[in-house]
C-alpha cells in the first residue's frame, strides 16, 4: 500500500504532539546519546526502561488453536512471555494464563481501522475516530485484561502503513500509557509496506506512532532452503531508526510452516537458531515467535496440540538466549558487520561475498582485530557485533551464519578464530548454556572457539562484571 506525504505528516506531529508520562520505575542509569562529541548523556527512554526491569522477551504469538491451550507445555518452551493474538480468544485464554501466572501481552486488533484505516479519510474524520477512543467501553474492555497483574502491555494495530492509522495509532498508544502507565504500548510495522525505500517508512513510523519498542517481522526461510534476500537489510534498518530515536527494539521471527502460494518451511535447529542469535547481535532485545501454535500448518505445536520437531530446538535455544539476555538489556550496539568466510574455487582459496546488506567492518580501531573462519565453505560467515555499557565498558558477539533447511546446530558449527587488539589483556564469556561468567585464555593473541550452527557468544573485554545478571 502506497503511503504517500508521510515526511510532512511527521513534522505537522512534532508540533501537536502531547507527551504522555511513563508511569515506569525510571532507570537511574543513563545512556550516551549517538554522535555527540562530549559523551553526552539522556535519561532512558520508557521502553529501555521497561526492558531493563522485566526478563528478557522471549513470547511466542498464540492463537489458541488448537484448544484447550496447554500452559505447562508452552512454558517448558523457554518463554518468558505469551503475546495472546486473537481478541475472540481472550475470555477464555487470558484467565487461564494468568491463573498459571504467565506474564502476557495483549494484540488490539484493528482499532479504529474502520473508520480511519481506507482510503477518503479526512482530518474531521480522523479527529472523530480519536475523540472516541477514551469511551466507556474502550475503557471497560481495557480494565478488564489489566486486572491481571501478569499483563504487560498491549500491541496495537499490526503492520499499519496508512498515515491516517499511524497518526490514530499514535493516539491509542498514548491513551494507553495515561490509563495504564506502568504498561508497555507499542506496534508492529509492516516489513514491506510499499515501493519507496523502507528506511524511510520505519524512521516515520518510530517519528510518528512512537512505540515503546520499535518491531517488525520477518519471515525469511522459504520452501525448500534458502534465505530472504532483503533479511539483513530489514535487520539494519529497524536497529539504525530505533538507535537514532532512542528505543529499543524486537523482531518477530519465523516458527512455523506453511504451503501455497505463502510456502514457508518448518525452520531446522540451525534455522531457528539463526533467527535468533543473528538479531542478538544487533542489540535486539526481544524475540517473538509467529506463532507458537497453528496459523498455517503447524508452529511449535501442530493441529492436535503435540509438540513438533521444533519445540525442543526452541527449547534449548531459548535457555540459552535468556542467559545472554540478561546483559544485552544493559548493552547499545555500537556498530556490527559480515565476517566472510572462504570457500575453494578451482583449486584456490576465495573469500566469500558479504551477506547482502552487510558490510566488513574496519576493525584497526576494535579491541578485536580479526575474526577468522577457519573451516572454508559456501556460507561458512560469521557476524560479529559491538557493544557498550553504561560505563563505557565494551563487549562483542560472534554469531555463526551458517544454517540451512533440515541442519541441526552441530552439523554447522564452525571454528572461529578470534585475534585480540595487543592492548587485550583479560577476556571474558558469558557462558550461554550455564549463565555463568568465565575467563577465556588468551595465547599469543588469539582466542579460539567453536559456534554450532546459527548459535552466538557474547564476550567482554577486561573485566567479567556482566551487568543484569542478578536481575
């Protein structure tokens, strides 16, 4: 859908936007902003604030089919969270999850579409649809989920492009937080909403609707292997906008299967956890799985609620996300780039492409000088991503790209080579699969370690005070 004169809507807002307070406990701690040349420092904004004090998002999307929902097993999935989709669900899903004390978060599905979501909509038309958002039924319905204690916030109006919804978004999200202000109000963009460039789109739904959390969703694995050429480049885009306008940011990745014209494959163990690791080390702090039960042919669970393949390879994937989530919620990516790997070629040794939308990044200046893949082959590459703390303390993640349909984790592990900057003198990991903090030898420069398939390790240089480990 095209989306025309969205720049002038953005600075007609900058002038009639009102501020609504947050509500949430603020965060003492402060953030460099980008760019500025004396190191300035800002509050946090809402929704950093928010993920520094709730677990790291990790929440599958349900739909409640099939029924009855099965908390227990939705749980030994590694979950933090439950994202409950289908309003017509809500009566009987909600009490369940919350009796089960599952913290969730609440989809508002098409508010005010009808009326502002089409096309001759006017400015008399739009300040109607706003004016009628605080009713009594608005309200009613709204007080009846937050009565749980266990909901954290609300999604509303997925993959708005029309600038009359954005701007009627807008004003939702912020009815939200007046109302609820210890609740999280964000949206969910649309990953491809119309032919001008896509960075623009995103900068003008950050600049316009100003979620709590920038997102998208990004479904890349297709039938019978492969990867979605525009992946990397939809990465970068939402980390770049969210970065410059101060908000943290999730994606909603690919879990389930599906045929026809929309085929998209059941994602292997090597798969899922590429979708995972590979955001980590941008500095997404939050990852949602479409869906964990059935919207095509089967997710995490198939169409008698049985657990598929993929159910323990989250399983075991999301443990060890959670573990490294704890610090990633305390980290700003700095910069992230492709490590290529080589492949051979007519009997000699050529250095794979860079990942489309990615760079090779000029490590003279890192605390790394050189990652190394030390096993050739054909998308054998690796990324690696910078981090800093509050503190100016500087950390980096490696994430092994290679995946393919049908390939566990181990049969695409990789040895990695990493040499350290001369001045690197103590290094430390923060181990994945036990959440403990370990020192890393370092011999004559260099570090060596071994990443299964799609899988990443975050390391810090000097000392091992990770931080948000205890909380």
């Amino acid at each position: 859908m095209k989306a025309p004169g969205l720049s002038l809507l953005a600075c007609l807002l900058a002038a009639w936007s009102t501020t609504a307070g947050s509500g949430l406990t603020q965060d003492r701690a402060t953030m460099p902003v980008r760019g500025s040349k004396n190191n300035a420092i800002r509050p946090l904004q809402r929704g950093h604030a928010w993920v520094r004090q709730h677990p790291f998002t990790l929440m599958g999307l349900v739909r409640n089919y099939p029924r009855p929902f099965d908390e227990p097993l939705y749980r030994r999935a590694g979950f933090t969270s439950l994202l409950a989709w289908e309003p017509s669900s809500y009566d009987e899903l909600i009490p369940k999850v919350a009796a089960a004390k599952m913290p969730f978060h609440i989809h508002l599905e098409h508010w005010g579409g009808d009326k502002v979501n089409r096309k001759g909509v006017t400015e008399d038309i739009l300040s109607t649809a706003i004016s009628k958002i605080d009713s009594p039924k608005n309200r009613a319905y709204i007080d009846r989920l937050t009565k749980h204690p266990e909901c954290l916030g609300f999604l509303a109006n997925d993959e708005a492009v029309n600038p009359f919804y954005l701007r009627y978004t807008r004003q939702l999200l912020q009815w939200l937080r007046r109302r609820h202000p210890d609740k999280l109000a964000f949206g969910n963009a649309h990953p491809d909403p119309w032919n001008g460039g896509y960075d623009r789109y995103i900068d003008e739904f950050a600049a316009i609707v100003e979620p709590d959390v920038l997102m998208t969703d990004v479904y890349p694995l297709s039938v019978p292997d492969g990867l979605a050429y525009n992946y990397f480049g939809i990465l970068s885009d939402i980390r770049k906008t969210a970065l410059a306008h101060g908000m943290p940011y999730w994606m909603i990745i690919q879990s389930f299967h599906s045929t026809g014209a929309f085929d998209r494959r059941l994602p292997s163990e090597s798969d899922i956890r590429f979708q995972i690791f590979v955001p980590l080390a941008m500095g997404y702090t939050g990852i949602i799985f479409f869906t964990y039960d059935v919207a095509y042919e089967t997710g995490l669970i198939d169409k008698n609620g049985k657990p598929t393949r993929l159910h323990p390879d989250v399983a075991r994937a999301n443990r060890e996300a959670l573990h490294l989530g704890k610090a990633l919620r305390f980290l700003t990516s700095t910069s992230f780039g492709c490590v290529a790997g080589t492949h051979i070629k007519d009997g000699q040794t050529v250095r794979n492409p860079n990942r489309r939308s990615t760079r090779a990044l000029d490590l003279t200046a890192q605390p790394v000088r050189e990652v190394i893949i030390e096993s050739p082959g054909e998308r054998k590459d690796a990324l690696i991503g910078f981090f800093r703390d509050d503190q100016g303390g500087r950390y980096f993640m490696v994430t092994n790209l290679w995946q393919n349909a049908g390939a566990t984790a181990p049969e695409r592990a990789v040895p990695v080579s990493i040499r350290m900057a001369p001045e690197v003198k103590s290094l430390h990991r923060l181990d994945r699969v036990t959440g403990e903090v370990e020192r890393i030898k370092i011999k004559d420069r260099t570090v060596r370690i071994t990443l299964p398939g799609g899988t990443g390790d975050l390391f810090k240089i000097d000392d091992g005070k990770f931080p948000g480990l205890q909380n």
